[in-house]
C-alpha cells in the first residue's frame, strides 16, 4: 500500500512538473519567435514580465500544479549569470585601473564615486522614514513572531574588516565573495600602474592580456544577457506562484510603503540628479536603463544585474568602459540605497509601532547615520538588507523580532529594492563621468544604443 501511495506521488509531481515545462516551453517559443521579428530587447523582457505574472497567479490558484519545470529555468539563468561576477569583476576592475595613467586620478574617481553612493544612501534612509511616518505600516497590527525565528548575528567591526581583506583569493572566488576578489585586483591594478610608471614596456603585455580578456566577457556577457527574457518570465512566475494573497494582504500596508519610498527615491531623487547634475533628460536616461532595472527586479541581486549593467552604462548612456568598469562592479558590492537606506528605515518605524515605542528626533538621526554607515560595513556580507536592519534596529534598542514578521514578503519587497540598487549605480556612473568629461553627451541624445548588443543576432 505504502509502495503505490509513493508511486502515485512520483506521477503526480511528474504530471504537475510536466504541465509546468510545457508552459515554459511555449512561452520561450513565443519570445524566441518574436526575438526573430526584431521585436526590441526591452518590450520582449516586459512581455516576459507580463505572462510571468499571469502564469503565476494561474498555477498560485491552481493547487495542484507546481512551478518547478518554470523556476528550473529561472535557476539556470541567475546561475549562468553568477558564473560571470567573479571574473567579469576581477578582469573589469583590473582594466579599468590598470588602464589609468595616475594614481591621482583613481583617487579622484574614488573618492567621487564614494561621496555619490554614501549621500545617496543617507537621502534613502530619510525619504524612507518620513513616508514610514506618514504611512505608519506598523499602525494597529498585531502579528505574532514566528515559532523558529532566530535573530541573526551582528558582525563585529574586525569580523567585517577581515571579511574584506582577502586571504586566499582563489578560495575566495571559488565561495563568490566578491568583494576580497575586487580589493585584490585593486591592488594588482594599483601595483600596475605604478611599475608601468618606471617602465611602461615591462607591463604592455599584462595590459593587452587584460584587453583581450574583457573583451572576450563582454562577449559571453552578450551571450547570457540575450536569455534575459526568458530568465524574467520563469523568475516572475515562480515568486508569483509562491506568494497568495493571504500573505499580501496581513502585510500589505508595509509592502505598500516599501514601494511608495522606492518609486519616490528612483523619480524624485535618481531623476532629479539626472536632471540637475548630469543635465539629461530624466525619461530618455530611464527609457535608456531599462534592461538594468528589469533584470534587477526579477533577479533581485545586484551581482546578478552586473553584467547587464555595464552595457547599459556603456552602449546605452554613453559612458566611457574606463568609469563603468569602474563604478559598476564597486556598487554592486556596497551601494544600498534600497537595502541599506529605505528598507532599514521602514521596519524601523515599523517595529516601533507594531510594539507601541516612542522614537524621537534623535532616534530619527541615530537612524540615518546608522544607516550609511552599516552600508559600508555589510559590504561582501550575506543578505545586506538583513543585516543592515539588524544594526539599526540594535541601535535604536527596538526588538529583532519584527524581522522575522516582514520575513513573509521581503522577497517581494527586494525586487524592488534591488532595482534601486542597480539603478543607484547607473546614475553614478553617469554622474562620475560627467564631471571628469567622459560621458558622450551627443551620443546619449541622438540615440546610438548599440541594440544589437543586447539583441540575438
């Protein structure tokens, strides 16, 4: 009896598996089909989007179909896609500096580009408060704490300057910690420069090394990034899928207030910068980054969103490889302005009003502060959100334990986190280049996207 109970199991998870692989199959044939028609990059990933959403809901009301044929898809894109981070960062990091002719100048950019992410930061963590205050999420709820919640630990200030400096580089990129990776190539980079300063011959062959190997990533970067579609649509329909309304709706007001503050830092902030520093047209620069805030939203990682990021930044806003390669693969690792400012900020205020605790001006400050730092600290620290939120949290003597409640939606949430994220960098970018004169602005406004870049052939 036990036998047949385990063979009618095994067909019904092949039977609801097959349903759900015979979706994705017709869907990849009509995205395949409509990449034949040069239907543009950008509409076929919103058409992917689209009918992710609607096979979700689908299959999410259908009980007994599964979506593991669709998200095994999804899986293999964002694996194909981290199989790139750890050498597309290494190769690109040492190319941009290594290609530098003064160390004065990489202080320069640095220091820019730094000043850019932390003030950003700072400027996301109060917008986020402030709509916090006015949407008050945490107003007259009362949830119960998870049974198997377990409040996650703080790294200590050396734990996370350790976790930094690399020690085995190898080991290190082989466990996909970033940034040790980006600081040892900073430093062969710098050490580059500096011998090529003596004696320029003796370091020609290690920087046509180095060109020809970026070059060559950029052409299997091509290649995945061409499967974005299809990995948007199996990414969406499997979250969808997985989360009901009943969830939606117990933590909605904190969802809700979560993307109020998101939506307002990518228009009003991303767009006012774009508009006053850079002196673009906000609407062309978010028609231009579009393929970056797609793939960040249904990856929901910023390495993952690497990759595509840097075409944008260089085939689509004109910005030049040395700044990109530069900018990009650094806010990949310690830009937060969604997970570190805006998100932190929100289950701040929130818990204070889920547990009836009074936060004062202050508090409100301490909360800032706390939060562009703790965006240095978590660099390279799993799940930086998380983290983040524990350090403010713990700063503001409020309980640990409204994580585990926002737990229920956080992946949703950090879509939308994540796409500001990537978004935080691609403004950046341009606002570096900009300054040091490297932005081709007439490029950017007749419209040179190089398409084909991000299209099949």
């Amino acid at each position: 009896m036990k036998v047949n109970n385990i063979d009618n199991n095994l067909l019904l998870a092949i039977e609801t598996n097959w349903y759900s692989f015979a979706v994705s199959v017709f869907v990849f044939g009509l995205l395949f089909y409509l990449a034949k028609k040069r239907v543009g990059f950008g509409t076929r990933v919103l058409i992917g989007l689209g009918i992710g959403l609607a096979i979700g809901i689908l299959f999410q009301n259908l009980d007994s179909l599964e979506t593991k044929g669709i998200t095994t898809f999804g899986s293999i894109y964002v694996n194909l896609i981290k199989m790139l981070v750890i050498p597309l960062v290494f190769v690109l990091v040492l190319n941009s500096i290594a290609s530098l002719k003064s160390l004065d100048y990489l202080r320069k950019i640095g220091f820019k580009t730094f000043a850019w992410f932390l003030g950003t930061t700072g400027i996301a963590s109060i917008l986020g408060l402030i709509v916090a205050l006015i949407f008050s999420p945490g107003k007259g709820l009362q949830l119960e704490v998870p049974s198997d919640f377990a409040a996650r630990e703080i790294p200590t200030f050396s734990e996370v300057i350790l976790q930094l400096v690399p020690s085995n580089p190898i080991s290190e990129a082989a466990d996909g910690k970033v940034v040790p990776v980006l600081i040892f190539a900073i430093f062969i980079a710098v050490a580059i420069i500096k011998v090529g300063s003596r004696n320029e011959a003796s370091v020609k062959p290690v920087r046509d090394l180095i060109e020809s190997l970026t070059q060559v990533l950029h052409q299997v970067v091509k290649f995945v990034i061409r499967l974005t579609p299809y990995g948007v649509f199996a990414l969406i329909a499997g979250i969808t899928a997985r989360y009901g309304w009943d969830t939606l709706q117990e933590l909605g007001s904190v969802i809700l207030t979560s993307y109020v503050a998101l939506i307002l830092h990518f228009v009003l902030v991303f767009g006012g910068l774009v508009l006053l520093v850079a002196k673009v047209n906000p609407l062309k620069f978010f028609r231009k980054i579009y393929p970056t805030v797609a793939v960040a939203f249904s990856t929901r990682s910023s390495y993952a969103t690497l990759p595509v990021n840097l075409e944008v930044i260089t085939k689509r806003l004109h910005v030049s490889p040395r700044i990109a390669s530069f900018v990009a693969p650094l806010g990949a690792s310690v830009n937060f302005n969604g997970c570190g400012g805006i998100w932190p900020a929100i289950v701040a205020v929130f818990t204070a009003q889920i547990f009836d605790i009074t936060l004062t001006f202050t508090d409100y400050i301490i909360l800032v502060l706390v939060s562009i730092i703790s965006s240095i600290g978590v660099a390279g620290v799993p799940g930086p959100a998380v983290i983040s939120t524990t350090v403010v949290l713990s700063a503001l003597g409020l309980p640990l334990e409204s994580i585990a409640i926002v737990a229920g939606v956080e992946a949703l949430i950090d879509m939308g986190r994540t796409a500001v994220n990537a978004t935080g960098t691609t403004v950046t970018s341009l606002l570096v280049a900009k300054s040091e004169g490297e932005f081709d602005r007439e490029a950017f406004n007749r419209g040179d996207d190089e398409e084909v870049s991000l299209n099949p052939a």
